[in-house]
C-alpha cells in the first residue's frame, strides 16, 4: 500500500495533553535523551516474510525451523507482514488484506498464539539476528473495536459516516482523525507494548506519508528510548528522516531498474542516484529492491519484471550493491513465478531453482561484509552504451559492479584507473581486466583494494 504525504501532529502515551503556556519562571521540561542510531541498522540484510505464504503451515512456528537458512544467506533482520487479526467487515479477497487490522493488540489466530510469536522473537534473537513489525497507523479494520467506542477518532463525512483513507480504494479500512489527540496517545501505546512486552526490533510503518509528521517525531523519540530499534518508512519524502525515520523506500531506484530493463540507459539510473544525494540528510538510509510483496501482488513476480531468472540476478546485483540497505522478498531466491496476491494465502514452491540460493549467499554475503558496500563511495563509470558500472569504495576497499540489463551480449571497456590490486570478481574468483564481453544479463563483482600496484 503506498500514498503520498499529509502533515498533522502527536503526543506520546501517557503525554497526550492539551497545550498549555507555561510561565516565564516554569522550569523547562527535560528532553528526551539521544539516542543514536544501532549500527546493525546500517548494515542490515533485510527479508520480508508473509506468514500466509512462506511455509504449509503458514504459523509462527512454521518459520523458526527456517531462520538458519536466511542466517546463512546472510539475513540479519526479519520484516513480519501484518500479524494482527483481520478485519471480516467489507473484507476484500477471501482472507481479507492483511492491512486491515482488527486489534493492534493480538495476532492473527491462524498464525499461533502470542507465546508463539515470542518464540519466535525469542529464536530470531538467539542466532543473532533482528525482527521488526509491519505497522498500520494510518487507518484500521472497519471492524475495528474503536470504531464503535470512539468514532470520534475517525474522519467522518458530512452524514457523520465514517470513510475510508481519502483518494484510495482501500474500502476495507478506515482511516483514523489525527486531529484528535487521543488517537496519538492509543497509536503510540499499541506500538510500545510489542517493544515492551515481546522485545520486537523495530517497525516497518505503512503508507508513513499519510500520518501526520509531529505524531512521528514524537513516538519515534519515545520508542527510541526503549531499546534500539530500526525504523522503516513505507515512503520516499525526505522528512520522514527528520521525523525520526532511519530508512525510506528506494522507489527512485526500483523504478529507475525497471525502466532500465525496459531499454532506457544506464545513466538514468546514475541521474537518480545524483538527484537523490541533494534531496536527503547525509545520514539517511535508503532501501533497496527489485520486488516487495506491493509489486508483486499488484504488477508481477520479478522474474516477470525483470525477463527471466537471469535478469533477476542482474538487478538483484545492482540493487543490493548501491547506497543502502538491500531488501529480499520471500520467494525471490528460487524465483517464485506468481503474483502473491495479498488477500490470498499462495505458497511459494521452495524446490525451484535450487542453485539461485548459491547467487544469494555470496551476494548478500558481500553486501553484508563489505565496507565499501556498506558505508563507501558511489563512482559510475562509462563501461558502454548498454553496461551498468560503477565503484564502491571505503578506505582500501574496492569494489567494481559491472552488470549487462540487456538480453544480449555487450562489450566492456573500462577505464584503466578503474581497476585497483588484486581484485577478483566474487562469483568466479577471475582477475579484474578493462575489456572483456559480459554475457546476456552477466554480473561482474570484482573486489579488492582500491590502489593499483606500481
């Protein structure tokens, strides 16, 4: 679900006062303290699951048993898709949209308990990793206990009707009155208890452009003082980072990818990237992808997108190599083929393209480990008319992406102060050169050090 910005404001739990004026001899209130941002978020590997559809099972428990394999292909945070009940009144779909939420409190019956989610916390922790929430402010289920308690708390026609998110088809929910501050206080109290109570690692917060940005500042600090957390907006505007926000969508990229593979050049992927360094905060991260469970559900699979399985690797490369952080949806390891559509609960068929694990692992493996990767440089290069290249470089670090979008051969021609020392390419291990032919959707990763030997 996506839509652009509103602007409005917030109070905390426990905070959610009206506005007085203080005297000119009141002492002022403390601040809350500082809280810097973890550096696991900065090097995160995240993985979107739909509970619905990534095991038979389709439960908590059912995920635990495959946490070491996303361990080993070098994830470091699980991203849950909404895992509260969902609303029954004007469901879309047979199960209903999974962004309908019923109860900010309880999970979806069909997926366990709650001691089954902890379990599943508890286990995330134990190998290391992290485990955020999909999170729904903007509007809840129809259904929704506060729509008959407090409709106040709801943004109503001229009838006194309560209506669905303004400019949207999402007839299913209903969208919350931010003007009324008590609807802040409920937001933020609902989102402390699964940090409170279950030690959840953060939220991936949707449609975050249509909640008002102070409720954001505000709630975000607060959670902040918790524990450290990673803080994801489904959006692209750059006060979301000001609010309080670590990551924004790369929806610059993603599109620029498919507009690429569709036959536009390469530098207009490079004219992105160059825009976006004006638009946002030195320090704010921004994610990566090729496919999420929007595009999939909504346009096709990215095997679909991105012409066979082979391309998918290419953009994939491109992707997970650029500023940021890289994001994989269920499926896309063994190129799932269908459009998972969200009010369904479709399988994935993990028996496909068993070898796509290998590319994976060693992608996500260097993306993770590398700190020109993580923290470097971004330098394009000209390579040729149809040949996506650029430099990554931290310190001593280099690394050189070389990719072909095209389903045809392409000739390579690199710039000699391209290459640096003993730079292999990581899939391969074959030496670094400035001229060679790249493959129908060919990947060359070299890595190495960034000066050349004499």
């Amino acid at each position: 679900m996506r839509l652009a910005t509103l602007l409005c404001m917030l109070l905390f739990a426990g905070c959610a006062t009206e506005p007085t004026t203080e005297s000119p001899s009141a002492d002022p209130e403390p601040e809350a303290p500082e809280v810097e941002r973890p550096n696991w978020v900065e090097n995160a590997v995240l993985y979107e699951v739909s509970v619905r559809s990534f095991t038979e099972e389709g439960t908590f428990q059912a995920i635990i048993p495959r946490l070491d394999a996303l361990k080993a292909m070098s994830v470091t945070t699980i991203w849950l898709m909404p895992i509260h009940p969902v609303g029954e009144a004007e469901r879309k779909g047979r199960l209903g949209s999974p962004y309908s939420v019923r109860d900010y409190r309880a999970v979806d019956p069909a997926f366990g308990t709650l001691e089954d989610f902890r379990a599943l916390v508890d286990a995330t922790h134990e190998r290391g990793m992290t485990l955020i929430l999909d999170w729904i402010a903007n509007h809840t289920a129809r259904d929704h206990a506060w729509t008959q308690a407090h409709p106040d708390w709801y943004t109503q026609d001229e009838a006194g009707t309560i209506v669905h998110p303004e400019g949207t088809d999402w007839t299913d929910v209903a969208d919350l009155n931010y003007d009324n501050p008590a609807v802040h206080e409920a937001m933020a109290a609902a989102m402390q208890y699964w940090v409170e109570t279950f030690e959840v690692d953060g939220f991936r917060c949707d449609v975050a452009g249509m909640v008002p940005e102070a409720f954001w500042q505000e709630t975000l600090s607060q959670l902040r003082t918790l524990k450290p957390l990673m803080l994801l907006a489904e959006g692209d505007d750059p006060w979301l980072h000001e609010a309080g926000f670590d990551l924004t969508y790369g929806w610059n990229t993603f599109h620029a990818l498919k507009d690429v593979w569709d036959g536009a050049p390469p530098d207009s992927l490079y004219a992105k990237l160059e825009a976006e360094q004006a638009l946002y905060p030195p320090d704010a991260l921004r994610l990566r992808f090729i496919t999420n469970h929007d595009e999939t559900s909504w346009d096709e699979a990215a095997v679909t997108m991105y012409d066979g399985v082979e391309g998918t690797k290419a953009a994939m490369a491109v992707a997970a190599t650029l500023p940021g952080v890289p994001l994989l949806y269920n499926g896309q390891e063994v190129a799932a083929p269908q459009r998972m559509n969200l009010f369904e609960d479709e399988k994935i068929d993990w028996a496909l393209n068993p070898e796509l694990r290998e590319f994976y692992t060693a992608l996500l493996g260097l993306s993770r480990n590398s700190e020109a990767l993580r923290m470097g440089s971004f330098r394009p290069l000209s390579a040729g008319d149809d040949v996506i290249a650029y430099i990554r470089e931290h310190e001593s670090e280099r690394v050189l992406v070389v990719v072909n979008p095209r389903a045809s051969e392409q000739e390579v021609v690199l710039p000699e102060a391209a290459l640096g020392t003993a730079m292999q390419d990581v899939f391969t291990d074959a030496e670094a050169s400035t001229a060679f032919a790249l493959a129908p959707y060919g990947i060359r990763l070299f890595r190495g050090l960034a000066a050349r030997a004499d």
